[in-house]
C-alpha cells in the first residue's frame, strides 16, 4: 500500500512554486528580445491576445486535468483514458530533453555570478563567454558537431546543479519542491527589481527604453509577429508539457484553482515586462557610452546574457554589483524552473514503476545527469543546446498542445468535465469561452505554427549548420520524443490505478 500523495501545504507554496516554474531564463532573456524584433511596442496587442486565447486557457486545462486526475502527467491522461498515458510520456520526454540542456544554462549563469565580483571577462567579453569560458570548437558547418573534449569550467559547476537540484527532489515536495520556491522567488523578485531599478537610473535608459518600446503598428499585419506572441506564450507560461498538470497534482482536493492561475499567469507576464525595461535600459546605456545605437548590439539568445550584459557590467560604476544581481537573479530563475521540470520526471517514474521517490530522483538524477554532462560541457555543447532548444520548443511543445486539444476536447469530450471540476472548487468561473480557446483557437493557431516551421526547417536548414548534423540533432530529437514515449508506455504498469475523481459527476 502506498504512501498518501504528497501535498503542498498550502497557496501560497503552490502560487511560489508555479511562479517559480513559469518565471524562467525566457522571461529574463528571450520577452524582450522577441518584443524588440516583432513590434516594440505594438508588440503588445499580440501578446495579451496569445496570453488570453491561448496561455491562461491552456493553463486551466493543464491545472483541471492534474488537479482532477491526481497525477503526474502519464498516469492522469491514463486516467483520462489507457492508451492516452503515451501522450503523458511525451510530455515527459519534452521535460527530459529540456532538463538535459536547460541545466548547463543554469551553470554558464551560476560561473558568470562568480566572475562578476572580479569582472573576469576583462575587456572582450565575447572571446571570454565563447572562448575562455566554453572554450567551443571551430565548428565550420558544425562538423565535427560532437566531441568528448570536456571543458572544466563547464563541467564542474554542471555537476554541481544536478547535485543540488537532486538533493532538492529527494526532499519531496514540501520540504524540497516548496521551500526552494519560498525561498527563491521572493529573493528573485528583491534581486531582480533592484537591478531594474539601478538599469532606469543609468545614462541612455530612455534611448533604450524607446527602442524596444516604440510601436511599428504595421507589424500587427505580419503573420509572423502572431505566431511569435504564441510562441512565445507557450514558452513562457511553461504550458502544455506536464509541469503544470504535475504541480496541479500537489495542490488539496478542495483548492481554488482558477484564482492561482490567473496570479500566476499575470505575475509571469509583469516579470517579463519588469525584464523589458531593466534590458533596454541597460542596452541603452552600452549604446550611449560605446557611441552607438541599440539595434547593433546583440539582443537576442546566449548572446544578450553572456556577452553584452558583461560588457554593460564592465562599463558601470559599480559593475560588479550589477553583474551579481544579474547572473544571480538567472540562476534563481533558472533553478526553479529545473526543479519544476524533473519533478514531471519524478512523479511519472514514482507512479508508473511504484518507485519511491528517493529511487525515483537517483534513478533520474544519475542517467540525466551523466547525459547532461556528457552532452553539454564539452566544447560542442552550445551548438547542440541551441539545436535541440529549438526543435523541441517549436516542435515538441507546440505538438504537445495540439495533441493535448484533440485528445481531451475532441476525441474523449472531457472538456465540460473538466471545466465542471474547476468551477466547482475555484473563484474565477470558466464559461463557455473557455470550449472556444481550448477546442477551436489553440489548436487552429498552434496547427499553423507547427506546419509553418516544419516547412520552414524543410526549405532552409537551421543556423546554417550542416544537414546530416541536422539530421540527427534537430530530427533526431523529435524522433527520441516519440520512440521514448512508446518505449515508456510498453512497460507493466505497477503504480495505482483505479480511481475516483473528486469531486464527483
Ligand atoms: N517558462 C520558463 C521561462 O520562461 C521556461 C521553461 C522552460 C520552464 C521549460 C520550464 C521548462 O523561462
Ligand atoms: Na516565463
């Protein structure tokens, strides 16, 4: 007989931590980037219409289905219906590939705080990041795409995340999951707004400020700019790929559901505009002391993180300080969200194979960690981060979604259900509009992205590289997806099975 399903002990640890998970490096570094490129200010109306037709929706229907199932993501669309407990393994597949790269992100962040404090990149922060600190190799075409040429200054902090992250799951969910997220997200918010606070402060802010903010109105007729706004959406809120239906299985029978959510989402959104301004005005004090103008600078990915901001850092007074709350506030950001996504992995492995969950996180923690470390610590590893990064987020998630729309909504009808579960226990009621977003304006809109970038991917090869590298690593990846879910799925299911939803229709 099992143990009782863990529990967070109440709202606020479940708000922190969801916010701890959607709050990630893509508010940090990817909102204003992608706001910049797709309308500056203009960019807004897409967004808050992708954050209200598709993000808060399929938030809902993430937390009714975890919150109604009771489970990590195979076992409640197992619940749902047997053969769905596949879709839930791809989810988990999306986590696991995700988890794999998005922890070296964390330990670049985690080695940068550290040279902030001696400003470690001197003068030419762009062969520090690339050269010293990665030490990547001369990847003409990205052949050879990968060696096993490890390079200490990645390996040893990598190591170090996946030790503590694992420390963090064997706690559970109170005393791990929970308390990382009490601690860290408050921390993050008092970090993050001071630097924010410091960057409107410096020279140049305004420039910067209207760079990113000035609205191109006419970008509201690109096609392209709409599909950003979701995609950008999808990622942020971190929807569609379990973590939220795992963390809605924490959450007390009798929560109020919608209320949370809505708290979450928008606090997610206000940090990604929080990020806006703190970047821009940072960019635009560079611009001002290097004699130029925001758009030459690097704005987007890798780049705006590890290159321009320790240039930035360089230039102010006080630089050490800032680069500090900086590259601290990505490793909180960053952290949480790494927990949020292996604790899908933890609960899928605990339910299905009637682990504990210490066997469970050594389980986990030993094959991934090795598969992170000897993937991304070598000196290939940011040519393969940046390619797997992009097929499964523009891929693997965006078909998550629309699997998770026609499976639940369309095939087996259990959208009234869900929805009927929700209002009952939670403020916000959901009408009507909520069958709309979920069986008609998700689908259709992530249909038209997932076939836009295949045919792109098809037409032109991904950064240039070369295409049997591409092959593999990008194709390859969608393939590792699907096989790994049918492989999981095959497997004697050994945890619980039969249950009775509460509350009960
Ligand atoms: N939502 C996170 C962000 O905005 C990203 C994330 C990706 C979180 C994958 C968890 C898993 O950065
Ligand atoms: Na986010």
């Amino acid at each position: 007989k099992s143990a009782p399903r863990e529990q967070f002990t109440g709202q606020v640890g479940f708000i922190l931590s969801a916010i701890g998970s959607a709050v990630g490096l893509g508010n940090i570094w990817r909102f204003p980037g992608v706001a910049y490129e797709n309308g500056g200010g203009a960019f807004l109306v897409p967004y808050l219409i992708a954050l209200l037709t598709a993000g808060i929706p399929i938030l809902f229907l993430d937390y009714a289905i975890g919150h109604r199932f009771r489970g990590g993501a195979p076992q409640a669309f197992r619940r749902i219906k047997g053969w769905l407990e596949t879709l839930g393994w791809f989810q988990v597949m999306i986590c696991i590939v995700i988890a794999v790269y998005y922890a070296a992100v964390v330990a670049w962040a985690a080695s940068f705080f550290v040279y902030s404090f001696g400003l470690d990149w001197g003068d030419d922060p762009q062969g520090f990041f690339f050269g010293e600190h990665l030490q990547l190799a001369d990847v003409g075409g990205a052949d050879p795409w990968l060696t096993f040429d490890f390079v200490a200054a990645v390996l040893i902090p990598l190591v170090l995340v996946w030790l503590v992250v694992v420390a963090v799951l064997a706690a559970g969910v109170v005393k791990g999951v929970q308390r990382a997220n009490i601690v860290f997200i408050p921390l993050l918010l008092v970090a993050f707004g001071a630097l924010v606070v410091r960057a409107l402060t410096l020279d140049g802010a305004a420039d910067g400020l209207n760079a990113l903010f000035t609205p191109q109105w006419d970008a509201l007729g690109d096609p392209d700019v709409w599909i950003a706004a979701y995609g950008q959406i999808f990622f942020s809120l971190s929807v569609a790929f379990g973590i939220m239906i795992t963390y809605a299985s924490y959450r007390r029978r009798r929560s109020n559901m919608t209320g949370p959510g809505l708290v979450v989402a928008f606090s997610n959104s206000g940090f990604e505009m929080l990020a806006g301004l703190g970047v821009f005005s940072a960019l635009g004090f560079l611009a001002l002391e290097s004699g130029g103008t925001v758009d030459e600078l690097g704005i987007a990915g890798v780049g705006l993180a590890f290159v321009t901001f320790p240039a930035i850092v360089s230039e102010m007074p006080a630089g050490a300080l800032f680069g500090a709350l900086f590259f601290g506030s990505l490793v909180m950001a960053g952290f949480t969200s790494l927990v949020s996504i292996l604790q899908v992995v933890s609960a899928a492995l605990q339910e299905k194979f009637a682990l504990s969950r210490t066997a469970a996180v050594l389980w986990l923690g030993g094959v991934l960690g090795v598969v992170s470390v000897v993937g991304f610590s070598t000196t290939t590893g940011l040519i393969l981060l940046d390619t797997v990064d992009y097929w499964v987020n523009n891929m693997g998630i965006v078909a998550s979604a629309i699997l998770m729309c026609v499976f639940v909504v369309w095939v087996y009808r259990r959208a009234p259900e869900l929805r009927y579960h929700l209002n009952a226990v939670s403020t916000t009621q959901l009408g009507a509009w909520w069958y709309a977003c979920v069986g008609a304006i998700i689908p259709v809109m992530l249909g038209i992205m997932l076939v836009q970038t295949i045919l792109i991917r098809i037409d032109e090869p991904y950064g240039g590289y070369d295409e049997t590298y591409l092959l593999y690593a990008g194709w390859g990846t969608v393939a590792l997806l699907v096989v790994g879910s049918l492989v999981f799925w095959a497997f004697r299911w050994r945890g619980p099975g039969l249950y009775r939803a509460w509350p009960p229709y």
